[in-house]
C-alpha cells in the first residue's frame, strides 16, 4: 500500500504541475491585476482545458490498473479481456458445479502369469475364494418314550418283593408290601389271597374272609378267590354257603381238581355222602396221588354202606404219603373192614 500511497502522490504532483503549466502565462506577456487584460482566444482556451482532462483521465486509468494487475502481467488486450466473462466459459462451470463429480474408475488388477506350475497352484489356491464347509446335518434326536408304570405293573412289583420278604422269614414287611400292592391294584389276585393265607396262618380267619370277601364284591367271582372263601365259610359252619359259593364258578371249577376236592368235603360234612364220593372220584382222575383225597373218598364209601369200595380207597391211601396221625387211622380201618367183611 506503500507503493501505491507513493504513485498517488507522484501523479498528484504531475497534476498539479500540469495545470500550473497550462494556466502560467507565456512568455513576453505580462499579467496584469486587470482580467480584461489577459483575454485568450476561446478555441485556444477549449484546446487546453481538453489536454488538461485527458491527462488526468489517463493517470487515473494507470492508477486504477496498477492497483489490480500484479507483476509481470500481459499487456492491456489481455487485461480488458480479463475483465469480460467468457460466456462459454461461465457455462462450463456452471455445469462443473452442478454436475456430480464422477468417481473414481478402479481397475481390477489381472493377477501376474505364474512362471512356474507350482506357483500356478499357489495363486489358483489363493485367488479362488474358499469354499464354506457345509453344515454337518443335525443328528436327529428322537424323543426317549416316556415310560409310564401302569397300577397292575406297580403292584406286581410289591407283590413279587413281597414274595421275597416272605421267603426270608420277613412275615411284618411282606404283609405290609402285599397290603400296598392291592392299594395300587384291587384285583391283584395274588396279592389278595396270599395276605388271606398269611392272616389265616396267624389265626386271623375273619379278617382273610372280609379280604376276600372285598374281592368278590359285585359280581367279580373268580376261582382263585372263591375257594379260599367258601373253605372259610365251610370252617365256620356256614356250609350252605360255602357250597353256593362254589357252584357259581362250575364253569370254572370243572377242570380244577382242588375245587372238586372241596365241593366233596363239604357235601360229606352235609352228609351227602354219595354226591361227596363222586366228587372226590372226579378230583382224583386229575390228581391220582393226594392220600388225603383217597382218604375221604374211603370215609364216604365206607359211609354209603359200600365197604369194599371203602377198603379199595384205604388200601390206595395207605401207599401214599400220609402224616403220622391220619396213617394210623388209615390202617386202623384197613383190619377193622378185613376181619368184618373178610376181604
């Protein structure tokens, strides 16, 4: 700004040297006090004042271009034309402006030719993309069934640890497990006649008659039950229905020796001697080696006034396993109907 302060002040002077110039008087005229004394010709006058615009019209343009032209700038075409907008050019960057940038092209790089096969390998190797392993398929895990214990299969269980406990002389916890498995299984017919055989053993018989007795209410007659019940009945003399007892399970009972062995004592303490020995006749056929059996048959024959069918029954009996005491009788009817009858 120093520079330009400086030119201002030097083109000042120039001016003002100038108009000093052109208004001092010429040579060999000399300036009065009077105005009328120093009267130029107008044209003249017109010339002067004309220069003196022009030369101040110059040095402001030159003070106006100094100022904006740097150093080492062209020449004033270049200037002028600087100072004129191209119209194409406005255009251009008008567009440039409005225009999105367009990114940048990126070539893909061809990898390099391996030299050898090797490296022909390596590259192939590292260039191709990995294969994902695929997914071991999931083992397919079936549900475990569920195992359910059913009431009977619950009390079969307690029955047969209860066999156990009995069979090591374990008589209080085999009867409270036989006791459980009928809480889990009424019917359970095991069960249910052997804890009526224990309270028997323990001379409990109303209690195994009331148990069985559970057993056989409402209608469920089975012969497993109704034997050991009618044999209680015929204890305590109830023989009639001991024996009705048996006859509503015939069906069942005909192919069962014991059932006929009981029907035919019962008929003989009822003094139906001959419908007893016809039913220990059929108990035998199945079972030919019960001593006992053949005993009774004997007493019925004997009682039926039928003395060697008696002695025959005897005889059978006497060749048999037989206790001490009813061995004794056996033999002791053996003689008494040989010396009566002679056989």
């Amino acid at each position: 700004m120093s520079l330009i302060n400086q030119m201002l002040k030097d083109l000042d002077a120039r001016r003002g040297s100038a108009v000093n110039a052109a208004l001092a008087a010429p040579q060999g005229i000399t300036v009065t006090a009077h105005a009328q004394s120093v009267r130029l010709p107008s044209a003249r006058l017109a010339a002067w004042a004309t220069g003196i615009v022009l030369f101040a019209g110059v040095g402001f343009y030159a003070m106006h271009w100094w100022e904006s032209e740097p150093a080492g700038t062209g020449t004033f075409e270049a200037v002028a034309g600087a100072q004129i907008p191209d119209g194409r050019a406005s255009a251009t960057a008008q567009m440039t402006l409005e225009a999105p940038s367009p990114q940048p092209v990126i070539e893909e790089l061809s990898p390099a030719e391996p030299e050898h096969e090797d490296d022909r390998i390596v590259q192939s190797a590292t260039l191709a993309p990995a294969a994902a392993p695929s997914p071991a398929p999931e083992a397919v895990v079936e549900p475990r069934p569920i195992k359910t214990i059913t009431p009977r299969q619950k009390a079969d269980r307690l029955f047969a640890q209860a066999e156990r406990a009995l069979a090591a002389q374990q008589g209080q916890k085999g009867e409270v497990l036989l006791r459980q498995a009928l809480f889990e299984y009424p019917r359970h017919l095991s069960a249910r006649t052997r804890l009526a055989a224990l309270l028997v053993g323990r001379r409990n018989d109303a209690a195994a008659e009331r148990l069985l007795a559970q057993g056989l209410a409402g209608g469920n007659f089975r012969l497993e039950l109704v034997k050991p019940y009618a044999q209680l009945l015929a204890a305590r003399d109830a023989l009639d229905e001991a024996l009705n007892t048996l006859e509503r399970v015939a069906g069942q009972g005909s192919a069962d020796a014991e059932w006929h062995a009981l029907r035919a004592a019962i008929l003989y303490r009822m003094d139906r001697h001959s419908e007893s020995a016809d039913a220990y006749q059929l108990a035998l056929q199945q079972r030919p080696a019960e001593a006992l059996w053949w005993t009774g048959l004997a007493i019925a024959r004997e009682h039926n006034l039928q003395p060697r069918e008696a002695l025959h029954a005897y005889r059978r009996a006497a060749g048999l396993q037989l206790t001490s005491a009813v061995r004794d009788y056996v033999n002791q009817r053996v003689k008494a109907l040989q010396t009566t009858d002679g056989l």
